[in-house]
C-alpha cells in the first residue's frame, strides 16, 4: 500500500520513515495537485483547515479522493476533544476509515500498530 503524508514541523516526516514501508510520497505544500494513481493510505497531522489545505486540495486532484483507502493521524493530547481533528474530519468527508492516531512522530508501538492496521485494510 503506498503512504501519503502531509507534514508541516516534521513529525508525521520522521514517523514515516521510521515505517518498513518505502513506498511513500509527501504531499508538496507549494504544488499538491498530483495523481497518486494506485491505493493509498494517508497520515496527516492535526492544524487549523489554512495550514492542511494542501491535503485537501490534493484529495480532491484527479481521481485522488477514490483510491483514498483510510487515514491516520497525528496531534498532541493536550488539545483534548481537538486531538487529530483533522484526520477525524477527513475519514468523514471521504467516508473512510479513521485506521490509527498516535502522538507526534510516533513510538515503536505507533509503528507496529499502524502497519498492523495497514495490512488488515489490505487482506
Ligand atoms: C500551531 C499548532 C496547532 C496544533 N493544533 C493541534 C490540534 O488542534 N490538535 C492536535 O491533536 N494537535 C495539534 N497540534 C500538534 C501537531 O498536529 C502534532 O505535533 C503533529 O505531530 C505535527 O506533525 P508535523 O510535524 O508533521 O506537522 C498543533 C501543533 C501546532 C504547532
């Protein structure tokens, strides 16, 4: 499965590459509008709608939006019923599933738990 992320300070950036999955593609905050082509998952951090509009305009790019096959998210507990609003929001607006959310870059359990969900979309 290829992993779409968005990554603003470099966290949701250094979670995946801690991944054993290399297919990876970071969404460009200056150009978004890219046809991903094949089944993705997507891992986004948590930011007001102007900070993550480069994910929204790259979902609604081509054919971007169906091949959306679920969403992860990062944030940081301390905003409470705001924790990973924006993958929340998401997995509504495209009716996918909400697969995994974990806190800043993520821990070694973050990891294993995230691929676990991955692959269970996948079998
Ligand atoms: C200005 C600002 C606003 C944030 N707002 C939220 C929030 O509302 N909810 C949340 O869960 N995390 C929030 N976060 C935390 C980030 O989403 C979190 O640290 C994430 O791991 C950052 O990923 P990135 O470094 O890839 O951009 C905020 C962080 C900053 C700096």
């Amino acid at each position: 499965m290829k992993i779409v992320y968005f990554s603003v300070t470099g966290q949701t950036k250094r979670f995946v590459k801690k991944l054993t999955m290399n297919d990876t593609y970071e969404i460009d905050p200056i150009d978004p509008e890219i046809e991903v082509g094949e089944p993705f998952v997507l891992i986004v951090p948590t930011y007001e709608k102007d900070i993550t509009e480069p994910v929204t305009d790259f979902l609604y790019y081509g054919n971007n939006q169906e091949l959306l096959q679920g969403v992860a998210g990062t944030g940081n507990r301390n905003f409470a019923e705001l924790f990973v609003f924006t993958a929340k929001d998401i997995a509504m607006e495209f009716n996918v599933p909400l697969l995994y959310t974990f806190e800043f870059n993520g821990t070694t359990k973050d990891v294993t738990n995230f691929e676990k969900a991955v692959k269970e979309i996948e079998s």
